[in-house]
C-alpha cells in the first residue's frame, strides 16, 4: 500500500533589529502554525504565545479534528487575549496573526489564516500564495488601487485588518485541500516574505531536499538580507511512501 509520509522543519530568528522575538511557531505531526505577535513590548510576544498555546490542544494524539473544531480553537484564542488584555492593562490591545496547516480526521488539509503571515505550496518549482493577508495594502491590490509589486513597500504595509484579540471575535479563512505527493507546504511569517523574493525563496526549496535544512536555510537569507522583523518559517514535506 502506498501513502503519504509527512516530513518537516522549522526555524525562527529574533533577526538583526528587533530585541525580542514576537513569533511562535508550532510544528507537530498534522499540525503546523506560526503566529506573529503584534503591539507594544512585551504584548506581542504574550499574545502570539497565548495563541499557540491554546491551538496546541488540537494536537491531543485521539482528536479528531474537523473544520469546527478549528473555528473553536480560533475563537477561543482570541478570548484568551481578549481576557488578557483586561487583565494586565499593559497588555491592553495585545494581537497576533495566525497562520497555518491542519490534517483533519477525514484526510484533507485545512489552510487557516487570520492577518498577514502566509501559507506558500511548492511543486513542480512554483511557488504559490494559497492565503491572502487581511492587510491594508491587500484591500487596496484588491480593489485595483495599487500594483502588488509596490504593496511590497508600501508606508502602511504593516497594517493588519484582521487579527487574533478582536472584538467582534475574527472568522478565520479556512480553504480545503486534498494533499498531493510531491508537495510543499511553507508557513511563514512577514520577515521572510518582506526580505526574500518569491524566486529566492523557490530557489531554496527547489534546491533543499530535507525539509529542516530548507527551513533553516530561508531563516538564514532573510536575516542576511536584512533580518529587520522577526522571521520564522516551517517546511512540509508530502512524499510517496511505501509500507508493507
Ligand atoms: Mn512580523
């Protein structure tokens, strides 16, 4: 019989700027998250924690998720900030992007997004967006009002119009996909995608067959091409395998 097998990596790196990483990340077997932390120190670092701590419950080993169980774990991340935030008045208005890939029970894949961190497929040397950021200057892309080449400098590019740690509680984007051997998955938050071009980073993963060396590999080009935010990157792998 033969089957999916699923191998992956992750890095992430403070990068050459900021004092602290804002970031989190979480990468176990069907499950695959990075979260982008946002508002005054140390809020976003609390926040982007927070949120993955409370999606970490989907990977209990006897779950089996489906489309629901995410929209919970969504809304219920963004009580917990919500709750934070009236409970430290330092940490008032705290947020985080959320961004990922979940195996659900019935053997498809779940891209969720809220904010501007990504979800990337790779295969056959293409490089596909499979999210789309709830951000100012996509709204403008949107609307026919700006190149998308020049969203990438864009003043307001940092706006984020959709987050974790809202009221009303944010709806998530959730798209379905049936897995294909050969695939790649990238998540990632904006300190790669603003340092590193679509070209460069297929270049890595074209060239980097073992998913933690990719990984470790784009962190790398992004924190020498500038490392201005925090960046963070996970790789998945999809291959035929075969059992007997
Ligand atoms: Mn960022």
């Amino acid at each position: 019989m033969t089957v999916l097998s699923l191998r992956y990596g992750c890095s992430t790196d403070v990068g050459r700027l900021r004092s602290q990483n804002q970031d989190r990340l979480l990468a176990r077997d069907g499950l695959f998250l990075v979260a982008d932390g946002m508002g005054g120190q140390p809020a976003g670092e609390v926040a982007s924690a927070l949120a993955i701590a409370e999606l970490a419950s989907l990977a209990e080993p006897a779950r089996e998720l489906d489309v629901t169980d995410l929209i919970e774990a969504v809304q219920q991340a963004n009580a917990r900030l919500l709750d934070e935030g009236q409970r430290d008045p330092e940490r008032y208005g705290l947020g985080t992007t959320l961004t990922g890939v979940i195996r659900l029970a019935d053997g498809q894949w779940a891209i969720l997004n809220v904010g501007d961190s990504r979800v990337y497929r790779f295969a056959g040397d293409r490089l596909e967006q499979l999210t789309t950021d709830h951000s100012a200057v996509q709204q403008l892309v949107d609307a026919g009002l700006l190149d998308p080449r020049a969203a990438l400098h864009h003043p307001r590019r940092n706006v984020v119009t959709r987050s974790l740690g809202i009221q009303p509680p944010p709806v998530p984007d959730i798209e379905l996909r049936r897995p294909e051997p050969g695939e790649q998955f990238l998540i990632c938050s904006d300190g790669l995608t603003n340092e590193l071009s679509d070209a460069e980073i297929a270049a890595v993963l074209a060239a980097r067959v073992d998913p933690q060396e990719a990984a470790e590999e784009l962190v790398a080009q992004a924190v020498a091409a500038g490392g201005r935010d925090n960046v963070s990157v996970i790789v998945v792998r999809l291959d035929l395998a075969d059992t007997n």
